[in-house]
C-alpha cells in the first residue's frame, strides 16, 4: 500500500472559520510533510514531522496549526486565514532521511 | 542559488514523438537524491522516477529515463512514446543527504502533448 489519503479534496472557508486538513498513510513511514502549492507554482515546505515530533517549521505563520496526533496521522488547522492562503494542500510522507516521498491527492483551500 | 533549475516552462511535443526535460541542480553533498514528479491537473503529485547521486547506470521506468550527467550536474527527464495522458507539470526534485528531511523543487515544466 503506497497511498496517502487526504481530506477533504475541496474545503471553501471564509475567514473566520476554524477547519482542519487531514492526512493519513498506512506505510509505516515515520516523516510526514505538509506542503502549499498555487497554481503553476512548485510545492512550498511549511512543515516536517519525524517521530511525530515537529522537525521543521518554514516560517509559517500561527493560523496555519499543524498537529500529529500519532505515526499515522497529520492534521492541519486553520483558523482566520487571509484570501492569499487560497491554494492546494499537500500532505506527503516518507522513511526519516529515505530519498523518496509519497504525495497524497491534497486538498483545494478556497478563503472566501 | 537556486538548488534545481528547470529553464523550460512550457514544451510541446508531437504524440509518439520522445521528449526531454532539463534539469540542473547546485549541491556540494556527495550523497543526494534526484526525482521527477508529475502533476496533472487533478493535483496529485505522482513519482516517477529516482536516481542517486552513487548511481552509476541512469534510472529508468518504462517509458520515463533520466539522463543523469554527474560532472554537469544535469538529471534530464526523457520520456518516450509520448501519450496524450502525459500532458502535464514535470517537477524535478532533489534531496541531499546532510538537510534532513528538506526537498527541493524546481518551477516546472509543463508539457502538452499534440495528437
């Protein structure tokens, strides 16, 4: 099993709302990433987990939340987002330190 | 410096025609791993294919190869045959051994393949 799964694919939130992006892979990998993608643009880091604990944070900024309840599971919260953090979430995972990495289907955030 | 440059945003290529994707990246790690991924418009991010910097045959995946030139580094994507199905966003992708976790993308090439 290689899959990443990703919920929900699509999420509209105005900017007072609070929802949160999930993640899940089955793989046993133990580095999980969330990443920011807009249109026609590479994929931006904002976090890495290893060991569900929080090993990079790219300068991301406090309304973005993320959580990694256990090996399996990443979550993203939102909360009092800006029109500009409308783009496509993507949640990866990977071995700690292995060169490849897993992409799931990821999420289309639209901040109304 | 940009770590992965890919200096072609868009390519056309005829159907069944091959097709090369350039990438160049900047690393002083003698351990390092290169990636292609593509992304159709649905989004999702699919692997395609890994080298490593140790590597001493280039990789290859069915119809995708990478044309891996250490001294140049240069880690160019050749996909054959080209199907309609591969009209899409190519990212090369690097990930040296001593930055932990940290990927590296490049801008993207998106291809579009002409019937």
């Amino acid at each position: 099993d290689t899959e990443v799964t990703q919920t929900p694919k699509h999420l509209v939130m105005g900017m007072t709302n609070k929802k949160s992006l999930k993640c899940e892979q089955h793989m046993g990998h133990r580095a999980m990433y969330w990443y920011k993608q807009k249109a026609k643009k590479p994929p931006e880091l904002m976090f890495v987990y290893s060991y569900e604990k929080l090993s990079i944070n790219e300068s991301v900024p406090s309304r973005f939340s993320p959580e990694c309840p256990n090996s399996s599971l990443l979550n993203l919260h939102l909360h009092a987002l800006q029109p500009e953090d409308s783009a496509l979430y993507l949640c990866a995972s990977s071995q700690v330190n292995a060169y490849e990495q897993y992409f799931g289907p990821g999420t289309r955030l639209t901040v109304t | 410096a940009q770590k992965i440059t890919q200096t072609q945003p868009g390519m056309f290529v005829q159907e069944k025609e091959a097709v090369t994707l350039d990438c160049t990246y900047d690393t002083s790690d003698q351990s390092y791993g290169l990636f292609w991924y593509k992304q159709p418009s649905s989004g999702e991010m699919i692997f395609l294919i890994y080298q490593g910097s140790y590597d001493e045959q280039n990789a290859t995946e069915g119809r995708y190869s990478l044309n891996f030139q250490k001294a140049r580094k240069s880690a160019n994507l050749v996909i054959s045959a080209s199907q309609l199905g591969d009209s899409a966003m190519y990212f090369c992708a690097m990930r040296e051994a001593n930055t932990g976790n940290q990927f590296y993308f490049g801008t993207g090439t998106s291809l579009t393949v002409i019937p």
